[in-house]
C-alpha cells in the first residue's frame, strides 16, 4: 500500500498520429515554399541582401521607430488624460472627452493625416487666449504663425497621436472600469481628493488590465506609420523602401526588405511585452497567487 | 445645540430619482455612545450611513457631526455647499467601516493602514509606519503587516480596515455590516475589535443584525424601516419588548 502511493505512476504515454501528421506536412508545405521562393527571380534576393542594411533604409527604419515611440509616448498620456476626464465630475472635462474620442475614432486615421498635413492651408496662425477681444491691437491671448514648412514629421506625430489617444482612452477606461467602486468609495471615506484616489488607489489597480492591450497597441501603431505618406512625409520604412525600389524599377525585393524590418521590431516588442506583462504579474500577483493555491 | 452630542440628524430625506429612501429621519447619539441600527434589508440603513459621511448628499434636513453642519456651511442663514477639499477634511474625522472591506489589494496591510496618514495628512512616513504597526497590533495583527489583502481571511482583512479608518484619528465610527461578509467563526474576531474600541469611549453607529453584540455593547439600538426610524431606546429594553409591530415581526426573525 505505502509503496504503490509513493512510486510515481509508470503508464504508456497516450499517442498522437494526428500531430505528427499534421506537423510532418505543414512543414512539407512551408520547405517548398522556401525552396522555391529562393530560386524565384521576382524575388531578386540579391536586391534584397543589398538594400536591407542600405543606409538609407537603416535611416528610415529609425525614423519609423521614434514616430512610433513619440507618438505612443503621447497617446498613452493623452488617453489617460481623456478616459480620467471621461470620469471627472466635471461636466465640462467628460463632454470634451467624449467629444474628442467621437471625431478621432469616428474618422480614418488616414484621412485624419491628410487634413494635418494641410493645417497650413486651413489655418495660418494659431492662437491660444480669448478670442475676438482686443483692445486695439492687444488681444488677449498668443498668437503662434503655422509656417508653410512646418515640419512634417512634427505633423505626422500630431496625427498619429491625437488618433491613438482616442483608442488609449476606451482603454484606459475599460482599465478604470474595471476596479471595484467600493476602492473609490474607502479612499473617499478616508479623506482622499479624487485626484488623489485616481492617481493612487483606482489607476495603479487598473494598470494590470491596461498594460496587456497597451502592447497591442504600440505594435499595432509601429505598422500604422506606413501611413504618414498621407502627410505626405516620406522619410519613414515603407516610404523609402517604395522611393528607392521607383529608382530601380523593381518593387518586390524593397517591399520584403520593409516587411523584414517591420518583422523584426514586431518581434522585438513582442518579447518586451512578454516580459513586462510577467514582471507586472510578479508585482501584483497576491490575487492570482491564491487563486491557484 | 448640545456640546455633549456627536450626532445629530433633523428630519433627513434622501431620494434616489423618485425613489424616497430616506423619509425623515431624527436621532441622536452622544459623545462616546454605541449606537446599533438595525431593520430589514432595504430600510435605508446603509443609506444612512452614506449620509453621514457625505458620501451622499440629503435632499432636505439638518445633519450635524461635532457640530459641524455635513456638507454645507451656513453664513447669513444661507447655506453653501462645501469645496470638495473641504468636503474631505469632514471625512477624515469619520471613520467608516464596509460590508465587503473594501481594502487596497495592491497594498500590504501596513501600507493599507498607513495609506490615509500618507496620502490625505502628508504624515513623514516613518512616523506613519510605526503608527501602522501601533494599529495593526492592536487589533492583533502585528504579525501580518506586509500580508496582501488576498492573503488575509476575511476576519483579518475587516480588522485591517478596521484600523485603516482609525488611522485618520476619528471621532465618529460608522460601520455598516461589518460581519455580514464573514464565515460564522471569524464574525467573533471582529466583533471583539469593535467592542476593545466601544470601552475605548469611541463613539460608534454600527448597522449589524448582530443582537448579541447589540445587547452587550451598545448604548442604544433603533429599529428602521421604509425610510423611517420605527422604535428606539435601550437595547435590552427594545429587544424584550419591542412597541411596535414591525419592531416584533423583525426581530422574531433574526433572533
Ligand atoms: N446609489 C443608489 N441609486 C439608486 N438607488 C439606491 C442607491 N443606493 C441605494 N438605493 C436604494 O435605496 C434603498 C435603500 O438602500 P440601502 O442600501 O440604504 O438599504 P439597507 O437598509 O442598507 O439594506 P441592506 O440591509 O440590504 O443593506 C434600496 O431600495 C436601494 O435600491
Ligand atoms: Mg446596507
């Protein structure tokens, strides 16, 4: 009796046909798509193995990376701003923010920089202050000139942002949602300004909720850049790669050697997002850990 | 009115839309009296509390803690709301103790406690942590003080919040259902930490269905029902011969 409880359980494994099977074919199908790809002439791998550490496509993919990594910086900040006012008990702050979170959502991103890219056209200045009260020629207020060269990729950021900070919003939101009202009821009762409980006791409970889709979301934005030819700002991977493959009228190669960097930041920021989400867990993990004991 | 008065409530109403919860509610408790508020569920009880401490606004009525009227300011026999700064400060003097503890599950139980003293009081932090442990020890839980909520029974937890609340050095305690939540056998637990701080000479309003606590600590005990107070006075004396019907019909119930 002792013995056959302490041993530990010798049994045939259960088998798998099927798997082996269906693993012994795709990777049938994927060998013979390579093995033809790399003899396929439409493919021009020499292009490719040329051009993808170009300098020039090395250039653009940085500037990919930091319209990317601004952009987000600002969206995630903007987004919190807009979902925390979204539960203001202002009125004024929660109708602006679900009036920004209308018109930037409801509207293509790709229109949206279209119209940045011709703000000079529509507006020549702008002006922050009262409008439409002077007192001869002092108004109240500043007035900032839009040059005809403002910079593109200052524009193209602009875009990027204020779109992804109406999407960072609802996800904020989903985030604040989420952590039970009786949190804010207790720090309430304690004393604590509402600002004081958002900032720390509702926010930091809704960063495990936020921090997840916010991965999504940044590399989701990193492919969302091939967008800004709409500026038209035309440093950016996949603009270049499309510049340079008009000069040697062969598009193919340049457009895997767009892909192969876009792949590699992906991936990249994949890992990142594995280990920050890990590390977060570990920090907050009391509430999983016991659910699992 | 009386300088020896914690509380005192004047024909409170409180409405959610149509909905009248609260229909004219008086009472008083004095300085460093218990006082048990009892009634079906629904009766507006936690209502009440919420009032109290501001946590809802009364649509007509006269609410003074400490002499301080709750919510408002009166100037010129006019009435001003409160800032919400100021709002606050009225909140820090009343504790308040809730049914699901409502404890900060990303924060150990000493930093739970000391989160008051931190955030609203600007408390050095040193000073605030061996207050904390003070506290925590007090309601016997010196040993638990970097335990997350989740890894506390609910007994232990409710004391946590318990001494949370007493962080903010209160005059007014206001607990409501704090043993509902509970397993039967840690409901004893928590109950002696409220009775260790009833003899402290706390004043206290405790909504409980819990008659032997009642009976033994408190100093008064009221019977509500649809928005009104139905029957109060001494607890012995109540829960032997209650007045009035309701009163009877109630309590043959959760005796
Ligand atoms: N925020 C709210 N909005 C609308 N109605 C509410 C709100 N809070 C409470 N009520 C209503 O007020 C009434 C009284 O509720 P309250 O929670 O005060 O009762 P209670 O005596 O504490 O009951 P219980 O013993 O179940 O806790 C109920 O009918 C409830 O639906
Ligand atoms: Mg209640």
């Amino acid at each position: 009796m002792a013995r056959s409880t302490k041993s530990t359980i010798q049994a045939v494994p259960l088998r798998h046909p099927f798997r082996w099977a269906a693993a012994f074919y795709f990777v049938l199908i994927g060998v013979a798509f390579i093995v033809d790809a790399l003899h396929r002439s439409a493919y021009d791998w020499k292009a490719f193995y040329k051009y993808v550490f170009d300098v020039r496509v090395f250039k653009a993919a940085g500037v990919t990376l930091s319209l990317t990594a601004i952009s987000m910086f600002i969206a995630i900040i903007w987004g919190v701003a807009l979902a925390v006012m979204r539960r203001s008990p202002n009125p004024v702050f929660r109708q602006v923010s679900w009036f920004f979170i209308w018109v930037f959502r409801g509207t293509p991103v790709y229109v949206q920089l279209v119209f940045w890219g011709l703000l000079s056209t529509i507006y020549h200045s702008f002006f922050i202050g009262i409008p439409d009260i002077h007192f001869g020629h002092f108004y109240l207020g500043v007035h900032f000139p839009i040059s005809q060269t403002a910079s593109l990729y200052w524009l193209a950021i602009i875009g990027l942002s204020l779109n992804e900070a109406a999407y960072m919003a609802e996800i904020v939101r989903a985030g604040l949602l989420s952590v039970d009202e009786g949190q804010e009821e207790a720090a309430t009762s304690l004393g604590m300004s509402w600002w004081t409980t958002m900032r720390f006791i509702v926010i930091p409970q809704a960063m495990r909720i936020i921090i997840p889709p916010t991965g999504n979301e940044i590399i989701s934005m990193l492919k969302t850049t091939s967008l800004v030819t709409a500026v038209p700002l035309i440093t950016d991977l996949y603009a270049r790669t499309r510049n340079i493959s008009d000069e040697i009228y062969n598009p193919i190669p340049l457009l895997m050697v767009a892909c192969a960097w876009y792949l590699f930041f992906t991936t990249v920021l994949m890992f990142v997002q594995y280990f920050v989400e890990k590390r977060f867990a570990r920090g907050h993990s009391p509430l999983l850990r016991v659910s699992h004991e | 009115m009386s300088e020896s008065l914690m509380v005192s409530a004047v024909d409170i109403h409180k409405s959610f839309g149509t909905n009248e919860v609260l229909k004219g509610i008086t009472l008083e408790v004095k300085r460093g009296e218990v006082m048990c508020l009892v009634g079906p569920s629904g009766s507006g009880k936690s209502t009440f509390l919420r009032c109290i401490n501001h946590l809802e606004r009364i649509n007509s009525g006269r609410l003074m803690v400490d002499n301080q009227l709750i919510g408002y300011r009166e100037s010129n026999g006019k009435l001003h709301e409160l800032k919400p700064s100021e709002a606050a400060a009225q909140r820090v003097g009343i504790g308040m103790v809730f049914q699901k503890f409502n404890l900060f599950p990303h924060l150990t139980a000493l930093d739970n406690v000391i989160s008051g003293m931190i955030r609203v009081q600007k408390i050095d932090r040193t000073i605030a942590i061996a207050e904390g442990t003070e506290l925590l020890r007090r309601v016997g839980l010196a040993d638990k003080l970097e335990h997350y909520p989740a890894h506390l029974s609910g007994g232990q937890q409710q004391r946590v919040a318990i001494a949370r609340s007493l962080a903010m050095k209160p005059k007014l305690m206001l607990f409501d259902e704090p043993t509902s939540a509970l397993d039967p056998e840690l409901v004893g637990e928590v109950l002696d930490a409220m009775k260790q701080l009833a003899q402290s000479g706390m004043t206290m309003i405790v909504v409980t269905h819990e008659m032997g606590f009642a009976r033994e600590v408190a100093d008064s005990l009221v019977f509500m029902d649809g928005g009104v107070v139905v029957e109060s006075g001494d607890p012995e004396e109540v829960l032997r011969s209650p007045k009035h019907e309701r009163t009877r019909a109630f309590l043959s119930k959760v005796l």
